[in-house]
C-alpha cells in the first residue's frame, strides 16, 4: 500500500472488486473512495453532455440496451486500476441524429476532467460503449 499523498486501489484479496477502496494515506489522515462513487460522478458528468440521452447497463439482453434510471447510473459504469491511474468504462445510449465521435470525444474530456478534480486521481484512458441510439419518432 502506498504511503505517499497518491491514492491506490485496495488490492486487498479479502475483497471483492466492487468494494475495493480507492485510498489515499496523508499525514492528517486516510481517504476511501469507493469505485461506485468514482462511478457515479462519471455517470453525472456523462449526462451532463451534448447527445447523451442516458446510461446504459453493462452487456445487452437479447440486443436491446437497457437504460438506467437516474438513482442507478453508476451501473453504466466500470472503474479499474491500471498503471497508478483509473481506467473508466462508460455505457451510454445517445440520441439519434448526433455525430457519435463528437459525442463520445465530449464525454471522454468532460469526465476526465470532472474525476481528476473530484478525487486528485489521474485518469488513465476513458472507454466509451455506445449500447445504443434513442430515436425521436414522434411518438409521447
């Protein structure tokens, strides 16, 4: 376990991976974060962006994305450990009609940039998953 003002993952093995802390150790004292909370502040600066209509559950069942209610995005979610740093896995559904290379290069800057400031955590590579495209077709 680091020592210094850098936060790690708890690689602890009596843990499973969704309760692995991420930690920091200071001389006032340690900091936890859990991954579902660094999953949530993605999810939120994900929705914030231009096209996104939503989060989407991870994997798709017989084909069709699922779209997460807004007290679950954390789910659309993956938060791993790779080199020092935090690789981001995001599952989003985007509306139909924006360019999705756009979108997804928005999405990838915006949550980088909202997960650094929130945990003082570089940000490694951010990974987006479009799970599917919500169309306007008129109807209620």
């Amino acid at each position: 376990m680091p020592t210094d003002s850098r936060a790690a993952l708890n690689k602890s093995p009596a843990r499973d991976r969704s309760s692995a802390a991420l930690r920091s150790t200071r001389p006032q004292g340690r900091i936890e974060v859990l991954p579902a909370v660094v999953g949530a502040i993605a999810a939120h600066a994900a929705l914030r962006c231009y096209g996104v209509m939503g989060m989407a559950a991870r994997g798709l069942r017989d084909g069709v994305a699922t779209l997460l209610r807004r007290e679950s995005v954390h789910r659309g979610v993956e938060v791993r450990e790779i080199g020092g740093g935090l690789a981001i896995d995001l599952y989003i559904v985007v509306e139909y009609g924006v360019r999705i290379i756009e979108v997804a290069q928005s999405l990838k800057s915006a949550v980088r940039f909202e997960v650094e400031r929130s945990t003082g955590v570089p940000v490694v590579e951010v990974n987006v998953f479009v799970q599917g495209v919500h169309g306007d077709s008129g109807q209620p």
